[in-house]
C-alpha cells in the first residue's frame, strides 16, 4: 500500500455516504483531499441502513435536503456510473394515535408547499398501497409515492470512485488517533500510519465523531446507539412493490428485502456504546408481537436472519452540520440520527460551500452545533425512524 500522503488541503475522517460525498463534492470543485477511513468504505452505519430516501421530513431544512437527495439518486447511475437499484416505492406513515393528526395534517401541508406530493389517506385505502397491513387501530396514513429506496453501498462505491476521478486519495485501513493545533489553527491529522499535514478537517466519521471533536477540541454531542433489524423467509402473497411503511409513534417499520421483509423498531435507545453483537433477546419478542399485529403474513414466514448496527444520535435527533467557531476549518457532518444514507448527497454539497466560503443553497444555519448551548430553541423532527 502506498504510504499516506505528507499534505492535503483538507482531510475528511469518515468514509461512509457523507465522508465520500464530501470528498467527491471538495475534489470536484479542484480542492485536493485526502479521506481517511479506519475500516472499509462504507462499513460503519451506512453498509447497514435501510436504504430509505425521502422528503417527507417536518422540518423546511429536512425537506430540502430529502429532495435534493431524491434528485440525486433518481439520476445516480447515469450520472456516476453505478447502478443504486434505486425504486420510487414511496413511504407510508400509518397514525395510530388519534392526538398526532393534528401534526400529520401540518407535515402534509408543510411538504406540499415544496411540491412533496404527500396526502393523508383513510386506513383502507392505506392498504390499497401497502396491502400487507392490517388497520386495525389506524386512524390515518400519510402517503409520499415519491419517496425511494436504493442500495447504500454501492452509492459510496460510485461516489469513491467519482471522487478520485477528481484527483482525491482514499486511503482505508487507516485510523486517526489525533489532531494537533497551533492555538485555534489545525496544523495536521495523526494517524496509525503517519502524520498528514492539513490545516482543515472534515468530520464525517459518524457514530464515532464524539472522538474526533475530542481531538479538534470541539463538543460533538453524537453518541452511539445499537439499532437491530431482521429479515424474514419468502412472505406469500409479497407485491412487487412495497413501500417502506412506518407505524407512528411506535417507529415500526418494514419494507421489501428479497422474497421477504426487513422489520427493524427501536425499543428505547438503551445506554451508549459501540456494541453490534446482534442481540434478539427481549427485544425479538417484541417486535414480533408489532409484526405479527401489524403484518399478520409474516408470521408464516419465520425469520432467516438480523443484525445491529449504530446511529449516530444528537439530543434533538437532528444532524449536526457546519463550521466550529472555536477552531479554524475544522467542519462536521454527523449526527444523521439513521437519516444520513438520503441526506448524503446534499451534505456533501454544503460542506463544499462552507469550505470555498460560499452561502449554501440550504440554509443550514439551524442545524450548526452550537443549537445545544444555552436555551437556544430548537425546530425537532417530528418524522423520526
């Protein structure tokens, strides 16, 4: 392996969706990067995300983002190359707590004014569109047809690849221990292979950017939660296209994965950890009882496998994107809260903007770490999974 390079202009840790679309967006517009992965690409959250894109977000930041992802990945393999298997299967949200109509009708309304075509819908033409469910207690859905699924994986391949088309190095197998400064100003990364002189960074290092604010000296609050998901066998009766459909509040969840379905729902976030030992226990039991409640043909269908991985979590359940005001050029994107995969594209945009001293064309200015200090009020994602 050729050994790391003495300088970049910009370093960016991290090479899952947002690490790589930075480094594709930065090499694009002529900045020489450097990515520094400590695993393979794309072989921390993003190799295990659903694979979900949407813009039925409740928030006008959220939208544009989801849009500008949904615009991205509709045309990704005649734009890089790389086929996505991305499909407009759509998203449906099933409402069973008649208290957050109110909000769903707000949310509809909110996404129709950016031309989201999301509608709310009586529980029986709900199942017209997923016809896997069972209504019972549905009291409402909102339907997003344009809302898509792709494959994350091979979205980071593409965009590696773009990005050193660009001139970028991606170096993976390395880790970074450290990050010196010269007062407020980055001076270079310590790695396990070396030391790389840089005076900018990019933090895209997902659940674990908590470390690497540590090193810049610069408070991430992203902690790192266990997130489990099973797949079942061959499910009678399966439509060709199934939506990816969410009961709210309890966040259940399912959508097609080959013959079957893949079924995830959090039951609390537990404590904080880099634990990814798929664990059933009490937790299999439980979702089984919403599965079998909710999507009664998979209780004939057994299950074939699951796993866990992390999301990248904040206090609100926003990411966190932008610029310290304590250390020069030292920029961060995380904290997706399991929204990074859809949001990759135009992160990757705004952290290039920010780095060239450009104004984004998303106003991010809501979503910049310092939202945590004090009693700064806050604009919470209603719509989370």
């Amino acid at each position: 392996m050729e050994p790391l390079p003495e300088h970049a202009d910009v370093v960016v840790i991290g090479g899952g969706i947002i690490g790589v679309s930075c480094a594709y967006r930065l090499a694009a517009a002529g900045v020489p990067v450097l990515l520094l992965e400590r695993d393979s690409l794309g072989a921390g959250s993003t190799g295990k995300a659903a694979g979900g894109i949407r813009s039925s977000f409740t928030t006008h930041v959220n939208i544009e983002i989801g849009l500008r992802g949904l615009a991205e990945y509709a045309s990704f393999a005649e734009t890089y190359g790389a086929e996505i298997d991305f499909r407009r299967d759509g998203y449906l949200y099933l409402v069973t707590d008649p208290a957050e109509l109110p909000e769903f009708e707000r949310c509809a309304e909110l996404q129709n004014s950016y031309g989201v075509r999301s509608l709310l819908v009586e529980p029986a033409e709900a199942r017209r569109f997923s016809p896997l469910i069972d209504t019972e207690g549905v009291v409402a859905a909102l339907w997003s047809p344009d809302d898509a699924k792709a494959t994350p994986d091979s979205a980071v391949q593409g965009y590696a690849r773009a990005a050193r088309t660009h001139g970028a190095v991606l170096k993976t197998g390395v880790e970074v221990v450290g990050i010196e400064r010269d007062g407020d100003e980055i001076t270079g990364v310590r790695t396990g292979d070396g030391f790389v002189r840089t005076n900018a960074v990019v933090c895209a290092a997902g659940a674990w950017s908590g470390r690497i604010g540590e090193f810049a000296g610069v408070d991430l609050p992203v902690r790192p939660f266990r997130r489990q998901v099973v797949f079942t066998g061959p499910v009678g009766g399966l439509p060709g296209s199934v939506p990816l459909t969410i009961e709210m509040p309890s966040a259940f969840y399912f959508h097609r994965e080959g013959l079957g379905l893949a079924m995830s729902f959090c039951d609390g976030d537990g404590d904080p950890g880099f634990d990814i030992r798929y664990q059933p226990g009490d937790w299999l039991p439980k979702l089984a009882e919403i599965a079998g409640r909710r999507v009664p043909a998979v209780l004939d269908a057994g299950i074939r496998g699951g796993w866990a991985g992390l999301y990248e979590v904040t206090p609100d359940r926003n990411q966190i994107v932008g610029e310290s005001v304590q250390v020069s050029r030292f920029f961060y994107a995380t904290g997706f809260s399991g929204h990074g995969f859809q949001m990759g594209p135009a992160v990757g945009e705004v952290v290039r903007d920010l780095y060239l001293g450009r104004v984004p064309a998303i106003d991010i200015t809501g979503l910049d770490v310092r939202r945590f200090d004090g009693d700064r009020a806050v604009t919470r994602e209603h719509n989370i999974v």
